[in-house]
C-alpha cells in the first residue's frame, strides 16, 4: 500500500510541475514570420524578397534586393494606411500627372505613411543588390509600438532609390512587396 500512495504522490507531483511548465509557456509569444516579394516601380528594374518575423517586442526585417542602383544608399519602409486598411502597392496608373514617376505623393495613397523606417538603410553593392538584416525593439527608441504598427498582414515595404535625368534620387519609390503570413 506504501508503494502505490508513494506511486500516486508521485504522479501528482509530476502533474503538478507538467502545470507550472504550461502555464510558463502561455506567456511566450510565437514567432510570426511575414514575407513579401518586391516587385518593380517605376521600371527600376528592382526586384527581391523582404521577411519579417515579430516575436514578442522583436521585430527583425530582412531584404535582399537586387536591380538597385550600385554603390547608392536606398531608404526603405514598412508602410501603412493611418485608416487601417490594406495598404497595397501603387499601380501604373497611379502616375497622375503622367510624368512617367511614381513619386511618393502619387504611391502614398496606395500604401500610406512610413510607420518604420528600416534605417541604416543599405549601400547596394557594385552589382546593384542589397542584403539587409536588421532587428528592432518594438516600443523603444522612438520606434512604433506592435499596436502602433498594426496588422503586418495590412502593411506593405518600399525601397526607393533610382537615377532620373541622370542624377540619383534616393526618394523615388523602385520596389514595394504586400506583406503576408507565412
């Protein structure tokens, strides 16, 4: 009979910790992972892959790009619309005065105001191509907190950055991606 209530005080004791070990997890938060592919504006010619993966406060963003022009930094953003809608990226038709450039007022209708800067923005390479990776502390250093971002689902990524009459303006919208859930 010692034996068995030994057994049984065991058991419940080994629950017990199993309980705790539960609880402990309920306050981690998954990792969500988030991937857009950047497609040309402006004919830039720029295209490439951006991941974003949030885990808690932890926001990392990587881009690889390439089409950029060489040996030129180029600003990059997570945007979204302040209404909450799904921002997307701007159509051709979105050049309104028909100049042949999508500049940042015509596209901003399209995927509203920079709500991250991914700064430090990136030097492309010699061959025009970027490799970014980058994390950011959501709520500190001036940075949004996640309620502040909103939906990642909702918000899309720009790069900027190309020549126009032969000289390089780094605000000129070339790639934008819709971020979705992967």
């Amino acid at each position: 009979m010692k034996i068995i209530k030994g057994l049984f005080l065991s058991m419940l004791a080994l629950g017990a910790v199993s309980c705790d070990d539960d609880d402990d997890n309920e306050n981690v938060v998954d990792l969500m992972t988030y991937e857009a592919q950047l497609g040309s504006i402006n004919e830039s010619g720029a295209s490439g892959v951006a991941t974003v993966s949030v885990q808690d406060n932890m926001l990392t963003v990587n881009v690889m790009a390439q089409g950029m022009v060489a040996n030129q930094a180029h600003p990059q953003h997570i945007h979204g619309l302040s209404n909450g809608e799904n921002a997307t990226c701007p159509p051709a038709t979105a050049d309104a005065d028909e100049d042949g450039i999508i500049t940042i007022p015509e596209g901003a209708p399209f995927y509203g105001e920079v709500l991250l800067p991914l700064d430090d923005f990136p030097m492309a390479d010699a061959d025009g191509n970027i490799n970014y990776e980058k994390s950011f502390m959501l709520g500190e250093n001036g940075n949004p907190t996640a309620e502040e971002l909103g939906e990642l689902e909702d918000r899309v990524i720009v790069l900027h950055g190309m020549n126009n009459n032969d000289e390089y303006v780094a605000t000129i919208p070339v790639a934008c991606g819709e971020l979705d859930e992967m």
